[in-house]
C-alpha cells in the first residue's frame, strides 16, 4: 500500500495527533479562534486563524494544520471549499475554506474547552518543542505553486 491515498491519510493523521500534543496550548487557541470566527460570519480559514494568533518565535506556524480536524470530526464545521491564501507570505497557495455545521455545538466546545495557560519555556534540549527553530516559520518552496481553484471546488461538489 505504499504510496497510496490512504496511507498518505494515515501518515498525516499521525503527524497531526503529533502536532496537536506536542502544541496543544496553540492548536487549542486555533481551534477557539476558528469557532470564533464561524460563529461570527459563518465560515473562516487558516488565515483567520493565523490572523487571531500571536505564534511564539520559536513555535513553527505549521503547527496550526492540527486545528480543523477534530472540529470537523465532532460535526462542528464543514469543508466549505477551497480559496487561495490572503498571506504574501504563502504565495498564493489554495487552503480550504470551513463554514459552520452546528452552532449549538460550537458554542457547548467554545464553553468546555477554555483557553490553556502559556507553555512553559523550553529547557533548551528541545525536547518539548516539535520544531524549535524560528525558520521554520518561513513557507516551504513546496508550497509556492499553481492552483486551479476551480478543479478545488469542482472536486468538493
């Protein structure tokens, strides 16, 4: 099965269950602030969310990607479509675009799941930190590419 869709799904699905223990605090305030932001105007995306927070220098941004997912599995949000990226910085890449599924429910998260306190700082070993250099923050040249959103869309229908 190597190589294959659901492999790929599975290997992202793992790296994102590590994303999203090794930052909980941040992956927590992306997902308040992206339920925020449905809540608020109906749909959001990684920009919003990006937009929301203010990313420690020594955390990498990519870190964000763990946000979704499990709102999106507790039926919270949709997938709404894709849109290219407001963000110089992103050069234009597609990201997907959630729009609110259950208002009710998001509302019941927002209340259970308050913010967490701050990390404390790392001991220098990087042993609590998944990506511990600030350069890491910079986008990939992987990233940088031609989209056609039209197919995106056309796709999701």
């Amino acid at each position: 099965m190597n190589g294959s869709a659901s492999d790929g799904e599975r290997r992202r699905d793992e790296r994102l269950a590590t994303l999203e223990a090794r930052r909980a605090v941040i992956v927590r305030r992306g997902r308040r602030a992206l339920l925020a932001k449905v809540l608020a105007d109906g749909t959001a995306t990684a920009d919003d969310v990006r937009a929301a927070m203010a990313m420690p220098d020594d955390v990498d941004a990519r870190c964000l990607g763990a946000v979704p997912s499990a709102l999106a599995a507790a039926g919270l949000i949709a997938l709404d479509g894709y849109q290219r990226t407001a963000r110089p910085e992103r050069h234009a890449s597609v990201i997907a675009r959630w729009r609110l599924a259950d208002a009710d429910a998001a509302r019941r998260w927002l209340a259970e799941n308050a913010d967490l306190p701050d990390p404390p700082a790392p001991d220098g070993d990087g042993e609590g930190w998944l990506f511990e250099r600030p350069e890491l923050n910079r986008p990939a040249a992987a990233t940088v590419g031609r989209h056609d959103l039209n197919s995106f869309n056309r796709e999701q229908a």
